[in-house]
C-alpha cells in the first residue's frame, strides 16, 4: 500500500473535513486553532507533502520560499486566494488552488441580508427594542428604504456576483453591472452592463461589491468614487474590507451622502475601525459570508478533491497560479 502524503492543515477544520482528509492523508492539524506565525507555519508544515490553509495565513514570498522543498501543493479552504503570493509559489514549482463554489450561495444569502438590514435600518431597530426603550409606534417611526424599484449596481459579476443578482430581482432591484467583461445575453438574464465603474456608480441606489482583492481593486471605492453615487446610496461589501477606503465612506455616512452601508468584511478584521460601530446607520456582521454548515463542510471538501486530483498527476480543478 503507497504511503500516504503528509498533508499540515494550518487551523481546526469541521469533522467531516476531518475526517475525509485522514482517510486519505496523514495529516498533521494545529491542536489550539490558534493562527500559526510564518515562522511556526515553515516549522510545522517541515516535509509535509502538502498544505491546507485558511484565508489569515499570510504565505507572501519569504515564506514561501522557506517552505520545506516536499510541498508540492498549496490548498486554499477559501474562495479568496490573496494571502498566498502565487507567483511565489509558481516560481518554487508549488501549485495554488482555492475552494469557490461552496461560498457562493451563503455569500449571496449575506449580501442580502447586509441589503435589508441597512435599508430597514435593522441594527438600529434590534438595538432599539434590546435597550427596553421602544415607545410604541407612529407615523415617522424607524422609516427606511424598500428596495422594490431600486438599481442595484453589482462591481464584479463571477459567481457570488450573479447569485446575488438572481435573488435581487426576486425583490424588484433592476440589476446594473460592471465586470471585466460583458456576460452573455444568457447569463445577464436582462441585467445592465456599464462598461467603466464610473458609469455604474453613477446608476447604483445599491452598490454591492463582489470583486477579488488585487491590486487594481485595492482602495477601490475611494472619495472620488463615492462622490459618482446618487445622494443616499447605500453601500454593501462581502468581498475583502481592503476594496473600500474606511476614511472616505465614513465621511460619506455621516454626511448623509451615502445613507447607510451593510459590512461582511474589514480592514485589519477581527480589529473593528470603531467609528463604524459608532455610527447608526451601518449594519455590520463579522466576516460570516461562507458560515453555514453546507458552506464550511463543502469549502473543505473541494480543497481535499483538488489535493487528491493533483496526487493523482492530474491538474486540479481550482488551480489559480
């Protein structure tokens, strides 16, 4: 019987991805959980055959180039892949793969529940009733936006892009937007193509952001971008914290300019810029896009299918380098 190929998985996974991984793979997991520093990550991961990491490990060039020469295959439990340095990787002969499809449709489930929240004023409402203050109702009471009629303006229309679509249009948004390139009649399915950012800002009542972190989409709704929104524009982002400039959309939330935002993700997450929590009108979650039972068990299956591909000397289906 071949000897199974040593596989380091960098943080506690769910059972079930557990225990798929062991049955084809001596696997060597982090008992604490707790985020392994390069250094530790090099050590640890000494004559593995493989790694399974999570989106916090920061492999960039240097510790990519420390790695033990046995890693063949970097997996990536995520659909972001931006804390690996793949060209790095590529340079050293080490294949980078990410896990996508299983984020997809709790993602879309999150940036519409990110919608709804900040539109109906949702977290100032939970507080409100949580706080034993709530007086009663009148006319004036809690009044937010609907959404029915509303242009959703979507930057970057791949998968989590179009899922959110298909469920926008279930709410009455009429769909505008912008991607790298224009999509099939088929896959727009009536939705709007801007072909510069610009020109889609300029339509968006909503602007949900669903690009990749790179460094074209890096500071990417800056002031200047979010002076091209219409005035009480509201703003959502389940991508990466890194697409926004925190200075200017807090400027533009307090100034009214845009009316509120719904956040998934942050810079610097798990530190919280507190001025987000400050403010009212934003509705914030902590970075739960993908976290389903279906979502974290399927993220973990597609990163062990694409390393059992690759052992088998075939190429795996997720590669990104």
């Amino acid at each position: 019987m071949p000897k199974k190929k040593i596989l380091t998985i960098t943080r506690k996974m769910p059972i079930a991805v557990e225990n798929l991984a062991k049955k084809s793979f001596d696997i060597r997991i982090n008992p604490t959980d707790n985020l392994y520093t390069q250094n530790e990550l090099i050590k640890k991961s000494k004559d593995s055959d493989a790694l399974l990491v999570c989106s916090n490990d920061k492999l960039d060039e240097t510790t990519i180039n420390a790695l033990s020469s046995s890693i063949k295959i970097i997996a990536c439990y995520t659909a972001g892949h931006e804390n690996v340095d793949g060209i790095a990787a590529r340079n050293r002969g080490i294949v980078v793969t990410n896990s996508p499809d299983s984020v997809t449709n709790p993602t879309a489930e999150i940036a519409m529940l990110l919608m709804l929240g900040a539109a109906r004023r949702g977290a100032e409402a939970d507080k409100l009733v949580r706080s034993g203050k709530w007086s009663g109702w009148h006319t004036e009471f809690m009044i937010g936006q609907s959404l029915i009629g509303k242009k959703l303006g979507i930057f970057g229309m791949g998968r989590i892009g179009k899922a959110v679509a298909i469920r926008a249009k279930i709410f009455g948004l009429e769909i505008h937007y912008h991607n790298r390139k224009k999509l099939s009649s088929s896959e727009e399915d009536g939705a709007i193509y801007h072909a510069t950012s610009d020109s889609l800002l300029k339509n968006s009542d909503i602007l949900s952001l669903h690009c990749a972190l790179t460094e074209d989409t890096r500071g990417f709704l800056s002031k200047q971008r979010i002076d091209l929104l219409p005035k009480g524009a509201i703003v959502i982002n389940t991508s990466r914290g890194e697409v926004i400039d925190d200075n200017a959309l807090i400027e533009a939330l307090k100034s009214g300019h845009v009316a509120s935002a719904g956040l998934d993700v942050f810079n610097k997450e798990p530190k919280l810029d507190k001025r987000y929590s400050d403010l009212v009108n934003t509705f914030l979650l902590p970075h739960i896009g993908s976290a389903t039972r279906e979502g974290r068990d399927g993220m973990g299956f597609q990163a062990i299918d694409n390393l059992l591909t690759f052992f088998k000397g075939e190429n795996p289906p997720n590669q990104v380098n």
